[in-house]
C-alpha cells in the first residue's frame, strides 16, 4: 500500500527519474543491507533516509548527550537516539516526499519499532536466562540429582532440581485433573444451561481471572491448611493452583463452546437427543481441540506460578515424590528460593531452573498450537472413527461427507 | 468380619512377635541413634543458606530437615499454629508490639531460643569520585545513625569527612533500606534504639511509630530513602553501577562478600574502625547474654547491650545473631505450664538435637564461608543448655571444656578466638589519616578470595598459618589492594570487601588520597550553572544540524514552477 502510494506520489512529482529507476530495480538487494527496520517502502531514496537518520541520531545523540550535555545512562541514550531519530526521519522525508507520506511513513516506523521493541524484550528474557542459566544447566547432574547432598557451598557439579521437577509435574497434573472437570463444567453452564444464575456466575468467574495469585494461596492456606489440618504439601498446591486454573479454563471453555455452531445442537435435538445427549455427543466433542488448547494454556499458566505455592507447598531439598505428605517443592519455589541466596552458586541454579521451566511452558505452548491450529467441528481421523462408532453405523459414509459442511454451517 | 477362631491365635501370636521385634528393633534402633525423622522447619530467609548447608551436611546420616525461608515472622506463625517442628528467626517473639508492625505474638506452645549463625549488619555503599570507586569508607556509629533517620542527606557533610578523614564531593545520599520486615531492619534499628535514642526515638515518632518507638523489624521509609524487598534486591541496587551510585544501605554481609560491594568499616567504643569479619563478629558477640531468668518475658531472649559497647578493639558493633525456636520440654506461658508442639515427638526430639549437636559445634566451621559468623562459647553454651530441653534429645557435649565439639572459636578448653582473631590494624585507629598503612599493606598481596571454610574461619587448622601479625587485619587469603574498575565490581576479580581497608587506587603505592582528591572542585554543588554552557552548545549543535535541511527544504518550495 505504502510504497504504491509513495511511487505514485514520487511520479506525480516528478523526482529525477534514476530514483524511480533504482526503485524498480533495487529492492532486494536494499532491504537486505537494511537495519532490522524494515518498513515496506523499499525505493533507494527512502532506504537511505531511514538509514541514514538512525545513523545520523545515533551520533547526534552521541555528541550531546554523552559529550556536551552532563547526561549519562543507557535508558536515556536510547530513548534520546530514538527521538531524534523520528524527527530526523520526518525532516529527511520531508524533503522527499509530501507531507502525507510523511505522516504515513513516520507512523509506520513507530509501529513497527514497538512491535520489534516487545520482541526484543522477549528475546532479551529468554537470551538472559539461558545465559545464566546455562552454568548449571549443562551438568548433567543438575537434571538427575536432587538438593539433598547439595548446599551453598558445594559447587555446579553437584546437586539439582530434579525434585522440583517431579513436583511441577505432580502438581500440575492435580491441579489439571481436579480443575478440568470443574471448570469446562462451569463454562457448559454458562454456554448450554444459562438462566438467571449465569450472569452472576460468568461475573465471578471473571473476577476470580484477576484474582492476585497470592490470595488463591492465602485462601488454601487458611482453609486446607489451618482448618482442615492438612499439612503443607504437593496436594494443597495444587488445590491452590486450581484456584488459579479454574477461571481460565471456564472462561476460554465458554468462548470455545459458544464457537460450536448451533445448527449443529439444532441438528441433534431435531433428532431427538435429549440436552445431555447433545451436550456429549455433539457439542463437547466438536470443541474437543479447542477445549484441548484451553487446558494446555491453563496449565502453562499454572506451572508458572509462585505465589499460591509459597504458602503451601512447604519446602525441602529432597526428592517428595509422594504429594499428599511433606512439603514438595516445584520449579517457581525452587527458584524463588535459590535466586535470593547470596551464594553465586545457588542463583546460578535458580536461573537453570528458570531455564528448565521456560521449555516447559514453551513445550506446553506448542502443543497448545498443535492441537489448537483446528477449528471447531475439523475432526481427526481418529475423532472421526469415534464419531462413527458413537453415531452408529448407519451413519457411517454419510458423516465423513456432511462433516467439512457442518462445520462451516 | 468372622474370624476363624485357631487363625485369630496365630494371629494374635504372629502379632506378639511382631511387636516384640519391632519393640527390641526399636530400642537398638534408639541405642545407636539410626532412626532419624525428618523434620520440618521455616522461617529467616537470613539463615537459611546456612540451614540449607547444615542439613545438607548431615543428609548422609540419614537425617532430612526440610527448610523454607519464607520469612522469620512467618516461621515464628508456623510455630505457634503448630505448623512447623521448628522455627529460624532473627528475633525473638515480639514481646512489645513493633512500632509499624504487628501486635505481640504469643506461643501457646513451650519454647527456647538456641543461637545458630552470627553475622554483622554491614553497610554496603556504592561511592565513585573520579572514576574511582570508593571502597574505604569509615564512619563512626553516630554518623550512620544521622544518615539513615534523614539527619545526614549529602556526601559532603562534614561529620562524614571527619569520620572518612577527608571530605567527599557533593553527592545526594540515597538510603537503601528494607521494604519487607526484615531481622536486619530490627537489628539495626535496635542499635540505634539503644545507643542512639534521641536520633531514633524522634524519627520514629515522626514516622508514625508512636510514643514507645522500639526497635522494628519495619524500618519506616523517609524521603530520600529507597525500599527494597529483600538482601539480594537492596544488594544489587547499590551495586548497580548506575542508579546506585551514592547510595548506602544496611544488608547481611554475605551480600557484600559475594557481589564484591564495600562495606563501611564501623567506629567500635575501643576507637578502631572495623569490618563485620566473622572474627569481629564473633569477638563482639562475646559480651551478648541469654536472660536466664525463668520468670522474665525476656527468658532465653539475647541481650546485646554489651555488644554495642564491646571494649576489645576488635569488635564490630553492630554484631547479632539469629536464633532457631525450638521445642522445650515444658515452660511457664501466662502461668501456665505449657508443652512442647502436638506435632513434636521425642523420636522428632532425637533428630533435632542430634542435629543441633553439629550445628553448634562443627558447622560453626563453614560460618565464615557461607558469609556468617562462629558462634563464640558463650552462645554455643548457651544453646547447648536450651537442648538439653528438647523433648528426647540426645547428650550434648560436656559444657566446661566443649570437648569433642568441633566449633572453631572454642574447644578442647581453649578459646581460639581470643588467642588467634587477628588485631585491628593500626591505621585503622580513630584519627589515624587516610594515607596511614600506604607502605605497609601492599606487603600482604594475594589475590584470592576465600573459597573455603578456612580462610574465614577463626581456628586455625593445623598447617594453617594464621597470619596474625598481618597489618591490615584480615585473615590470610584475602587480597590486600583492590583494584577496583569504576564500570562493574564484578569485573575485577582482586576486589574483596574485606579489603575495605585498601583503596581502589589504580596503584597499589597510592592509597586513599587519589580518588578523592581530584573532582570535588570539578562537580559544584550548583547544578544550574552546569547546564547553562552545555545546553547553549547542545542547541547550536541541533541549529546547525537542523538548519540546512530546513533552509534547503523552504528554498524548494520556494522555487517557482515546482508546485
């Protein structure tokens, strides 16, 4: 869109024609020796000015911020640098282009700086962790060994944090287990049941989204732990993390199940299903991978936190396997923990747990693409073979052809 | 259910044997002390590297003790709601409620402090005067008293100047301080409580305190002050090379130790200046003294009045320690005769104190390591008589000679500490000038840090030579003149805190006089003025950048027929 309307507007004014050339013929070779700003105009002349004014404001900037003005700080440099830059840009272009351009060429360059700014701050968190995570992480002992005969003073090449590991992995899945049923529960009252109670049940669950993840622990702590006498351990984190998991999958549960087309509810109760029958033979598994991804974010979302663990969970060095007695540490305490100790060693261990939890939500995050990149009502063979077997097989031909069509209906 | 009536005998039989053999396991189990349960504790975040250490060394003995530093005053809650075998916690329960914190805390359950790790609360500071890093400061109690209740707000000042021995440039004070409640906060705050009440009492009171104004473990924030939630966060503010510079703050020395941050050497009543070293520690804490009087509020708690006022030129006064709250076999509570936790059995009594008998004696010996202090006799003592209590517990050591306990300020009948805790050095006496120790201490120059138990540490190992004849007054091991780059502490790997007393002179010949020296009449305190000349320049560089491309566009459109 941009570079049309700047070509039109470069022909309009009649800019020397080896300008126009070079545009028509340059523009793989330009956007190549670029810098990571790459708008879509892409003629030599606008390529330079963009260029050219990043290079100009970085020495700008360079001069009188770091020489002639008493300033220091790299925020500031930066910050300053990217002002200039804009303007820069802007007074360049000026003389190029018509003001219009100007306004669009100047706007795209901020969006796209933002864009790029959220990335580098990803990138720069994940790059930061592995780096100091990396110390401990390539031991092999650090996947394979427990705290127990590791302390501050003993160095890398001992101890781990395979305990947590199994505990994040044991308190996930109860967390999954116990808050699943509940919450897609929740979400097909809200969806197939409604009435009056819905209103108020989709405000609290709403509400219980923004819940401080330490008031879900604070709640376990004082109702499971105190009052029931359950001691702190694996189970009362992970009925903490319910608390945390539940809002999520019901919320994300309801969005999934309001996608179900109703012409395919319309469909079973014309057949007769009772609400029951159409709830579990239709509309559930039509949602079946968009349910799949609700549950997969919750969980990455869970496996993450610390706080409704630091009440609960207790704390030990040891390998707990067994999460209904004694403390059972997962990776978000585990690091929390280590990452405030003054020892070098043990923050280098907090951060390869960082590391290790950061791979797992990122395989969790996959998977939650895997088995989401389909629409509601695309079945799998697998899932058509099932639907086969539910529906019958009198059915059998004709549901594997209505099906594309159900779905877009 | 029916029973057959002959296998409901042998049953019964099969049963009697069974408990026999258990019965008879158990007492031979018992006798050699193999049966250990695991126990469960939480509390100071302050010691938990130490605890962590310390159960970890007796893991292969088969005893487990799970720890989680979440906090003293919650390991002190723990206890009393009967969560926790045992509580860590740098204060006792708060007998007088705390003047930002909460109200009293009563356990229904007997109890006894037992000291575990002693440390200094040090003074980390991030000062750079041309380009140099300071990492010799030295300021006398009163000083750092007026610069953390706001009374002191400038470098500059010259009760700092008098105290350091030459004046700094001017440089607004930024105050570190703990946001979340903190055994460090209390501790300082109880120092200054004692020894300076007319700095404490008021600045508390204008803090909201209220009229009592005791020590807190909720050290109020002032203007001028920054909070930081937690030691590692108020470590890496002032170590960070841009935003902490001038800033100063209270922290456990550990911090200093691990991230190469200076440490304010403190003026002692013996008119040295002296470093939180484990010795300096550990000689102050000499004077601290357990209340033995059952009938008090106070009974068990420390007392370290004598520890402000230490006479022994080696003393570090801010010194303290941190206490494990353990089960006591019974105690008077409001008149009552309470008893240990439900949850605390003898068998869970037995690994305690079997526990505890290594943590007095022989894990004293990686205190210096893992950035503490030893325990002096006195408070091994002391806490060896509070698990003598515990519920099940085993013998302890003989208390008279220490004998066979492995502590390394004490045992066999002699007091290392006394003999072997190197001398202050003479330069660092009170008056003594900046320049003093130039010749003498680039002499002792090793560059190594303390990686191991004994280089800190007080006794020396046989083959050990302690250097106690060293000038500058630290142990052997640890480098002598720091050379410190202004960009990063940890980029220079010769800095070591504990050569506070060394300058960061870029030659080892000059020592003090050069950093500080050089800018003061560079950076006036006027900031105004500053900006006049450069800003002209900076805004005839933009004229003359701007210009052209303005001039060139205005002529453009200017041209006739390009419209």
């Amino acid at each position: 869109m941009t570079d049309t309307l700047e070509r039109q507007t470069e022909r309009m004014e009649r800019i020397d024609a080896p300008g126009i050339a070079e545009a028509d013929a340059a523009p793989p070779r330009a956007a190549g020796a670029l810098t990571r700003i790459v708008i879509r105009s892409v003629s030599a002349a606008s390529c330079t000015a963009l260029f050219g004014a990043a290079l100009a404001a970085i020495a700008l900037t360079w001069v009188l911020y770091e020489r002639v003005l008493p300033l220091s700080g790299a925020l500031g440099f930066w910050m300053c640098t990217y002002l200039a830059f804009l303007l820069m840009y802007a007074g360049v272009s000026r003389t190029q282009v018509p003001g219009r351009v100007v306004v669009d060429r100047v706007v795209t360059v901020l969006v796209a700086s933002a864009g790029l700014l959220v990335l580098a701050i990803v990138l720069d968190q994940i790059g930061y962790v592995v780096f100091r995570g990396w110390d401990a992480i390539r031991h092999e002992n650090f996947v394979s060994q427990t705290m127990s005969l590791a302390g501050p003073l003993d160095p890398l090449t001992s101890g781990g944090m395979l305990h947590a590991l199994v505990g994040s992995l044991e308190q996930m899945a109860i967390a999954t287990v116990v808050s699943v049923p509940l919450g897609v529960f929740a979400a097909l009252f809200l969806v197939e049941v409604g009435g009056p109670l819905a209103r108020p049940v989709r405000t609290i669950v709403e509400a219980m989204t923004a819940l401080p993840e330490i008031i879900a622990g604070l709640f376990i702590y004082a109702f499971v732990v105190l009052s029931l006498g359950i001691d702190q351990s694996g189970f009362a984190a992970a009925l903490a993390l319910t608390v945390m998991m539940i809002p999520i999958v019901t919320r994300s549960a309801e969005v999934i199940l309001r996608l179900v087309p109703g012409g395919l509810r319309e469909a079973s109760y014309a057949l007769g299903a009772s609400q029951v029958r159409t709830v579990f033979t239709v509309v559930l598994p039509t949602a079946r991978s968009g349910l799949a991804t609700a549950v997969i974010l919750a969980m990455a979302r869970a496996v993450g936190e610390t706080s409704p663990v630091l009440l609960t969970a207790g704390f030990t060095s040891g390998m707990n396997a067994d999460p209904f007695s004694g403390p059972q540490v997962s990776l978000p305490l585990y690091i929390y923990s280590y990452v405030r100790f003054p020892q070098p060693t043990m923050v280098a261990r907090a951060f390869g747990a960082g590391l290790a939890l950061m791979v797992m939500v990122l395989v969790l995050f996959a998977l939650a693409r895997l088995v989401g990149g389909k629409t509601p009502g695309e079945l799998s063979k697998r899932q058509m073979r099932r639907m086969q077997r539910v529906s019958g097989p009198a059915v059998e031909s004709r549901a594997v052809t209505t099906d594309p069509q159900l779905s877009e209906g | 259910m029916m029973i057959d009536p002959i296998r409901s005998k042998w049953a019964r039989f099969a049963a009697l044997v069974a408990t026999v053999v258990i019965a008879g396991s158990a007492t031979t189990q018992t006798a050699t002390a193999a049966s250990y349960v695991p126990l469960q504790g939480d509390g100071s975040s302050w010691a938990q590297p130490a605890i962590d250490q310390w159960s970890r060394d007796v893991n292969p003995r088969g005893i487990t003790v799970n720890f989680s530093g979440d906090g003293s005053a919650a390991g002190r809650q723990h206890y009393i709601v009967n969560q926790a075998d045992f509580a860590a916690s740098d204060i006792a329960f708060l007998t007088s409620p705390d003047p930002f914190g909460a109200g009293t805390e009563q356990s229904s359950y007997a109890y006894s402090y037992v000291p575990i790790v002693a440390g200094g609360t040090s003074f980390l500071y991030n000062l750079v005067v041309g380009g140099k890093r300071i990492t010799n400061l030295r300021l006398s109690g009163e000083t750092l008293a007026k610069i953390f209740t706001g009374k002191i707000t400038d470098w500059s000042d010259p009760a700092i100047a008098h105290d350091y021995g030459q004046p700094l440039p001017s440089q607004k004070i930024t105050v570190i301080t703990r946001s979340d409640g903190s055994g460090a906060s209390y501790m300082f705050s109880r120092w200054m409580w004692k020894e300076y009440p007319s700095l404490w009492k008021p600045f508390c009171q204008a803090q909201g305190g209220g009229a009592g104004c005791g020590p807190s473990e909720f050290y109020p924030g002032f203007s001028g002050s920054v909070q930081r939630n937690g030691s590692d966060q108020v470590a890496s503010y002032i170590s960070s090379p841009s935003f902490g510079e001038g800033s100063i703050g209270y922290d456990e020395y550990a911090y200093a130790l691990n991230n190469n941050i200076p440490v304010v050497k403190v003026l002692n009543k013996a008119g040295y200046y002296s470093l939180p070293t484990p010795s300096n520690v550990a000689i102050a804490l000499q004077r601290a003294v357990i209340d033995q009087n059952p009938s008090s509020p106070t009974f068990l708690m420390q007392n370290l009045d004598g520890v402000y006022t230490n006479s022994d030129p080696r003393t570090y006064p801010l010194s303290s320690y941190s206490y494990l709250i353990i089960p006591r076999d019974h105690r008077l509570i409001n008149g009552n005769n309470a008893g240990p936790p439900p949850r605390f059995d003898p068998s869970k009594g037995t690994t305690l104190s079997t526990w505890m008998n290594y943590v007095l004696c022989g894990a004293q010996q990686k205190a210096g390591a893992l950035g503490y202090s030893p325990l002096p006799k006195n408070l091994v003592v002391g806490g060896f008589e509070q698990v003598a209590h515990v519920p099940g517990h085993v013998a302890t050591p003989d208390l008279k000679q220490l004998n066979g306990c492995n502590n390394p300020t004490y045992s066999n009948g002699v007091n290392h500490l006394i003999v072997d805790a190197p001398q202050p050095n003479p330069c660092d006496k009170l008056g003594t000038p900046l320049t003093c120790g130039a010749a003498a201490a680039p002499a002792a120059a090793t560059s190594s840090r303390p990686t191991s138990g004994s280089a800190t540490s007080i006794a020396p190992q046989p083959g050990t030579t302690q250097a106690t004849t060293q000038p500058n007054g630290a142990p052997t091991g640890h480098s002598a003149p720091a050379v410190a780059g202004p960009v990063s502490p940890s980029a220079s790997t010769s800095t070591d805190p504990e050569t506070g007393q060394q300058v960061t002179a870029g030659q080892s010949t000059s020592d003090g006089t050069l950093p500080a020296a050089v800018p003061v009449a560079l950076q006036s305190p006027s900031g105004s003025r500053n900006w006049l000349l450069p800003g002209l320049t900076a805004l005839d560089i933009l004229a003359a950048v701007a210009l052209p491309g303005v001039v060139l566009t205005w002529l453009r459109r200017r041209r006739p027929g390009d419209e």
